[in-house]
C-alpha cells in the first residue's frame, strides 16, 4: 500500500496559494535534494484540477535537461481529482471525481506511494477524510497577511508528528510531518 504524501510551499503565516512570493528566495541545490528524495519514493502523482491546469502547460514542455524533476511530471502516471475536467490533456494522466473509497483503493493498489504538490482544496479534503498520510512544507520566512491556508479557521484540530526537519541556507524550513488519523 502506498503512503499519500503532499509538499506544499507555505508562509510562516500558512499561506499556500499561488506561491509567487518564493521569488525572493534562491531555490537551493539542497532543496531540490530534499524534493528529489520525496519525489524518487513516489510512483504516481494526484494533482487537484486548478493545479493540473497550472502544471501541465509549465511541465509538459520541460525535459530533464531543463529541470530534474520533468521526467517525474511528465512520465509518472498522474490523477486529476476533478468533477468538472472531462479530458485530461496531459500524458499518462486519468480523471477522476474525488470519492475517498476510490483514493483510498488507488493508494492500497499503488506500488510506492502518491505524490501531490500545491492543490489545496484536495489536500485539505485529502487531510480532513484522514487519507493523507504524509505533509512536506517549504516553510518560507515571510508573512503574505492574506491568502488561502492549508489550515482553514474551520478545519477540524490534527495532529502531527514530526518525521524529519531541515534548515535551507537561505532561512526556509524544511518540515516533514507524518499525520495520525483520529487524533486531535
């Protein structure tokens, strides 16, 4: 059974929307390494449909020698977790309505485990029907004030434990958080 692991680019004040404050920030050798290894475990991708429509025109163009990570987005088979996108249009991509048995069955007859990145709505959906097993968060140290949370005023209290941590030249925190179910 494969593990469902998200890694989000976050604010200090937990902003995860369109992350274009990343800018001021040099995407470093060793984070790409810890991207690398979250990605190298991850045999299949889950993408909400906003995020899907952003990935796809910024990736499907890509090859390695452009970005390491092109042959896992582009090659890796992929699922859009949508009621609306009827045809993906990306490569090696299938469509499917969000329903937490089908998540659930894909993750037991996965081998190795499901990577999303970005894709709030479904995150925060994945975390709330306990399906998500892993949060990676690129902590930026800056605050945006206003945005889309990955932990809305009114999502239900979760715990977390701890499952590694590192700290980037350039001030973000790597944390990794490994979630338990039912446990508040």
């Amino acid at each position: 059974m494969g593990a469902l692991h998200a890694h989000e680019f976050i604010t200090f004040d937990g902003v995860i929307d369109d992350p274009a404050w990343t800018t001021g920030h040099e995407f470093l050798p060793a984070m790409q390494a810890a991207l690398d290894a979250l990605t190298d475990r991850c045999t299949a991708i889950m993408f909400g449909r906003r995020t899907y429509e952003m990935f796809e025109p910024a990736w499907s163009g890509r090859a390695a020698t452009d970005d390491p990570l092109a042959p896992f987005f582009n090659d890796t088979p992929k699922y859009v977790v949508s009621s609306t996108l009827t045809e993906p249009t990306w490569r090696n991509s299938t469509v499917l309505p969000y329903d937490s048995d089908k998540i659930r069955r894909l993750k037991e007859e996965t081998r190795g485990d499901l990577f999303t990145s970005a894709s709030g709505t479904l995150v925060r959906t994945l975390i709330a029907d306990g399906l998500l097993d892993d949060l990676h968060l690129f902590v930026y140290p800056l605050t945006v004030g206003a945005g889309s949370r990955l932990f809305p005023e009114t999502a239900s209290p979760q715990s977390m434990e701890l499952a590694g941590s590192t700290t980037f030249e350039n001030g973000v925190l790597y944390l990794h958080y490994r979630l338990t179910p039912g446990v508040a």
